[in-house]
C-alpha cells in the first residue's frame, strides 16, 4: 500500500489482515518503485498524490517494466478525467476518498479472485491461437506479429484476445468495457477508443486503413474475418 497519509495505511492495514493479507507499507514514490520492481506482491493500492512523484507516474512507469501487478487507486481526486487517466495508465481499479472500508475490502476481494482466476485459466491445456500473422499464447501473455513480440499493455494484451478468438463479431464500447475491465467501469465507454487506438499502431500496417481491427459504424468495433 502506497500512501503518505498515516493514520489512513494503519487503519487500512487492521482491515486487510482481517481478511488474511499482508501488507507492505510505503509512503513515497520512490520506494514504491523500488519495491515494486524488485518484489512480488498480489496488490497494490496506490495514492495518486504523493509527496514526490504522483500515483499516475507510478503506475505508468511500472506498466512501461512490464510489472502486471494489478493496480487499485485510493485518492481524494475524484474528477473524470483523473479516473480515465488512471484506468489508461494501467490501474485496474479506482476508488475515491472519503470511502467506506466495506467498499474497500469489497473491491479488493473481487480483483484479487479474478487474478486467481486468471492464473487457473492460464496455467490451463489452452493452446496458442494463430490468426493470419498473429500468434497469440493467452497461457504466456504473449502476443507476436510476422514472428515479432508485440508490446503489448496488460488491457491490450486482453482486447486483443478477445477480439482474435472472435473473428467477426461486433462488440460496442460498453461491451469491450465490460468484459476487459468489468461491470465496474460502466459509464467509461470512451477510454476503450484510446486503447484501441494503440492497439491498431501496434498491429496495423497502415492505421488510416486498418485490416484488423475494424469499426462496425453505429456499433463499435469488430476483428477481421477474412484472413
């Protein structure tokens, strides 16, 4: 737990270890960082500001290593846009103070059960999908292009897959919103264009005419079928 406000960690630590988790607590960037690179945990809750280097930059820079860590934000900024940063810079959770600790630990509880269930589904018989020039192993999460490893954020990676094992099939913002980030984020429709239009400069040959990832007009968005 990332926080520089005192009595708040020590409160929220006497509740998380109420539901069995341990908890390491720091309370600026810079060590946040330097544990989080260096050590493995299941969580991170992150205040966004820090009294040296705001949560966004954490996040970013830990996206930017490769750390999938997933990543709940606890700050007093309870604006739109800092949450759509948030969710873009790779968090996967946001929750605004002042908050109730039922909310909390509820919110916790639920990312934590879908990492593991993520981690049962990975370590799976699921075998590698190749699609045209694609090879996408959802066990490894990785995704290659003509033989390339693509670099790919955790919620790229996932919109990817999803569109991939789906050739043809329309899905609009809210769907892509929901089933990549979950129910959660409904009304954050507009942060799924921003990724998809990453993914189309990683994986297009030219993004003014992309020939994987199409737009459905009036829908969304679908995944070529006609490889």
């Amino acid at each position: 737990m990332i926080e520089d406000d005192k009595h708040l960690i020590e409160l929220v630590d006497i509740h998380l270890r109420d539901i069995n988790c341990d908890t390491t607590k720091v309370s600026t960037g810079k060590e946040a960082l330097q544990k989080g690179l260096t050590q493995h945990f299941d969580l991170i809750i992150l205040d966004i500001m820090l009294p040296d280097m705001d949560g966004f930059e954490i996040c970013r820079q830990l996206r930017a290593e490769k750390n999938k860590t997933p990543i709940l934000m606890l700050t007093a900024r309870s604006e739109e846009i800092d949450k759509i940063i948030g969710l873009e810079t790779g968090a996967d959770d946001y929750l605004t103070k002042p908050f109730s600790v039922r909310e909390l630990l509820a919110r916790v509880k639920a990312i934590l059960r879908r990492a593991e269930l993520s981690v049962q589904y990975n370590s799976s018989t699921e075998q590698p999908i190749e699609y045209g020039e694609l090879f996408i192993d959802h066990a490894k999460r990785k995704a290659l292009l003509k033989g390339t490893k693509l670099d790919l954020t955790p919620k790229e990676f996932d919109l990817l897959y999803l569109f991939v094992c789906n050739p043809g099939k329309s899905y609009s913002r809210e769907m892509l919103l929901q089933k990549v980030w979950g129910q959660e984020f409904k009304g954050y429709e507009h942060t799924v264009n921003s990724h998809i239009n990453r993914l189309r400069t990683k994986i297009e040959p030219d993004i003014s005419q992309p020939v994987y990832i199409l737009t459905t007009w009036g829908v969304g968005y679908r995944f070529t079928d006609e490889l």
